[in-house]
C-alpha cells in the first residue's frame, strides 16, 4: 500500500486528535511505516527526523533494541492481570524504583497524563476530606497551564482553543499570573519576574488557602503554551507557600519527566519534593500508554483506614498494565547503563553551538534552552505560519510542530550530532523561507 492510500482510508476511518478533520484535505497526516532510532519513516522510503519525539514521549528512539527485548520476554510471561486483587513484579519493581528517584512513594498508576491529573486533583481533595476539611474543593493553577484534556484536567488547564467551548461542562478554578519569563518587563530578570508571579500565587493563598485543596503546576517549562520556561526560585517559594498555607503542591511533569530538563525530574532543580508528582509522557520510551502519581507518605495516611469508603476507589481497567511497567522498566535501565543525564549535557552543548546562526537570526527572539529543550519565537508571521513551517519541514526530510509562532526542539536522547545539524540547519532556511 502506498502513503495515498492510507492517507485516504484514515480521513474517512479515524478521527485524528488535536485536528480539525476538515483540514487534512489540504495538510494529510503522514502514514508512518516504521520507526528508527530519531526517524520516521514513511511507506515510500521516505525519512523524517523526528524532532519533537512524538509529542514529547520518545527518549530512545523507535524500536529501541534493548526495550523491544524487555517487552519480547514480558510477552511470553504475563501481557496483563488486573491491579486490584492482583499485583506482579514489573508493577513492584516499577514503584520501588520510581520511590528512590523522585523521594516519594506509593505509586498510583494510569494510562495517560490527563488520567495522572485526574489521579491528584481526586486524590488531594479526598486527603483533606479525611482529615476533616471537607471545604478544602478548589484549585489553582497558572495561566497559560496544560494539564490534559478530560473535564477535571481541563478544569485547571489554561489554553482557550482547547478549553473555551467546553467552559460550560467545567469546575471554576483559579489560574494566577505565570512565570514565564518571556512576558516580562524588558531589563527583568527570569529572578526577579519569578518573584514578580509568586507574590500573585501568595495573595490567592492568603484569601483562598481554606477552600483550596492544591496548587498544579508545571515545574520549570509550561510545555503546551509554546515551551515557556520560568526560574526555578518560583517552584522553592512555591514550596514554602503551599506548606505556609496548608495546600498541596502537584507537580505535573508529565512533559519534564526522565530527564527533559537536565535534572531526572525538574523540582530537583528547585530542591523541593511536591506533595503529588504525576509522570507520563516518557515513562515507557515513547512506547505505551502509561501514568503515575507518586505521592508523600503524609498523603497516603490519610486513607489508610479500615473504612472502605477512606480508601481511594479510583481505578481504571489498564492500571499497572505489566507491559507498560515493564517498558518504563527498560528505559530506567536504560538511564542507569549508558548515563544519559551526563551524555545528554554533551550533547546539549553541542547543539547550543550548531543553533548559534539562529540565535543570532533577526527573526528570532526569546531563544531559550533547559536540558534537552530548545524553543524561540518567530517574529514577522503570517496566519498559518505553524503549519506551512511543518509542511516544509517534513519536505526537508524534518518532523517538527511549531506552537504558533514558537519553533521547538524536544528531540529524542538518541540523537546523534548529523542529525542535530540537520536540525539545525532546517530550521534555518526556513526562516527564510516560511
Ligand atoms: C501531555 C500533557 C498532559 C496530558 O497527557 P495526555 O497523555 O496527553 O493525556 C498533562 N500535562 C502536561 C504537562 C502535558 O504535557
């Protein structure tokens, strides 16, 4: 079958996500064949360097050798058994090694990062109902936030395409002034704006804490509102306030997990340990649906009764599922055995300098890196500038997805350095040229 045809049967057979389907007459999606370390290919041969792996899930590259390996060998064991009344040992093992990573523990699992929000929020209204504050029902999150897209996720997220029709269906919440260091006066430090957004986060606290259950952000890099990066002394001062004024503290990395931002989860970068840590995204590799909410054991006490009704009853059928935790399994060996936080700072470095020409460029502003991150604005763009960029993107051999008029780079950490050139090189001529 050639491309044609796939592209042809899926407009009429699937409804994609995040797409208007009308759209796809002009821009079809592309029908991927097979994967290969940072490529995509298609069913002409065709290659495309996957610059933003997947939607943020890739770490290793597509069919990765040693995780296609773990997950042969779970196969041929056990592929799933139910998680209540049930355990098995990639779910035990998994848990144990997240527990020693991140400082927390009793791992909660799910299937994708909006069910992980869902998880928390869920979780930390009913841990404050346990301990009699039942008036604790209200959340506060920051502008420009993404959380996920089921109603209680969109309830704290802050992007008006995704949400403003669904505004009806959902729970108020409160969003405050986010860090974002972009939107700050021009001689303001990342410091002193981080500061700037805290004091908004303590005035909500200090009127609203009672009726508050948690604050949800994400720690470092607002992903989905164009990879806007903010000062870690927001997420210490942030610690303080939520201890200060008893409110949880959610810290969703599901975007920032394993690794993204330099550090293994980005709080390390602030010194601080969140009350409720939700992962997804790279915990497989890129691999299979997986979430995680990882929590304090103060939390966990709270339910731990011999009430059944105190117990936190949430479930979905895939919870645990042994191939998942078996894959996220073989990505931590992975991030053991080749030392890829250390190897991954060589390589940031590296692609620092081949980006030099478009730091330089002047269409670029707000040029902007944290680990294995990179993102900058595009000035001068006309309407549809993201897509007619993708476009010519993948014309170039390049998959890569602006967000509006901000150009991001999350690659895969397999990327090697001709392919960081050819990033950067593309990306070049379409500044030119888009
Ligand atoms: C992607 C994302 C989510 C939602 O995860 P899904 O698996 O798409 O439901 C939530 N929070 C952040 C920060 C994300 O980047």
């Amino acid at each position: 079958m050639h491309n044609e045809d796939w592209v042809n049967r899926t407009r009429v057979a699937v409804w994609h996500p995040c797409t208007q389907m009308k759209h796809l007459e002009e821009t079809p999606p592309l029908p991927i064949a097979r994967g290969e370390g940072a490529w995509l290919i298609d069913h002409q041969g065709q290659r495309y360097l996957d610059a933003i792996s997947s939607w943020w899930v890739n770490l290793f590259g597509h069919a990765n050798p040693s995780i296609n390996a773990a997950l042969m060998d779970q196969l041929g064991r056990i592929e799933h058994v139910m998680l209540a009344g049930c355990t098995h040992a990639p779910v035990v093992e998994l848990s144990e090694r997240l527990s020693s990573l991140s400082g927390l523990g009793h791992a909660f699992y799910g299937s994708d990062g909006a069910s992980a929000t869902e998880i928390a929020l869920k979780m930390s209204f009913h841990c404050w109902r346990n301990r009699g504050r039942p008036q604790k029902t209200g959340y506060v999150s920051l502008q420009n936030g993404y959380h996920g897209e089921t109603l209680g996720a969109l309830s704290v997220t802050d992007v008006a395409l995704f949400k403003d029709v669904y505004a009806p269906l959902l729970r108020q919440s409160h969003q405050v002034m986010s860090p974002d260091w972009r939107l700050a006066e021009p001689e303001e430090s990342a410091e002193a704006y981080a500061w700037r957004a805290i004091g908004q986060m303590e005035d909500f606290l200090a009127e609203c804490a009672d009726t508050t259950a948690a604050v949800i952000v994400e720690p470092l890099v607002q992903g989905a509102a164009g990879m806007a990066m903010y000062h870690p002394i927001y997420l210490s001062r942030l610690r303080e306030l939520c201890d200060k004024y008893e409110v949880h503290l959610i810290a969703d990395e599901i975007a920032v997990g394993f690794g993204r931002t330099g550090t293994m989860f980005a709080c390390e970068q602030a010194g601080i340990r969140p009350d409720f840590l939700c992962l997804s995204k790279g915990i497989t590799g890129g691999y299979l649906p997986l979430s995680c909410v990882l929590t304090r054991d103060e939390i966990y006490a709270a339910f731990y009764a011999d009430a059944t009704a105190r117990g936190f009853l949430h479930s979905h059928s895939y919870t645990g599922n042994p191939l998942a935790c078996r894959a996220a399994l073989a990505v931590l060996d992975i991030f053991a055995a080749d030392e890829v936080l250390a190897s991954n700072r060589v390589k940031s470095v590296r692609f620092n300098q081949l980006l030099d020409p478009i730091k330089a460029h002047p269409r670029v502003s707000h040029f902007r890196n944290i680990g294995m991150i990179w993102a900058f604005d595009v000035n001068h763009t006309e309407a549809g500038f993201s897509t007619r960029f993708h476009q010519q993107a993948l014309a170039r051999g390049l998959f890569i997805r602006p967000i509006g008029n901000t150009v991001y780079f999350m690659p895969p950490y397999v990327i090697e350095e001709a392919e960081m050139r050819l990033m950067a090189e593309v990306t070049l001529e379409l500044l030119q040229a888009v």
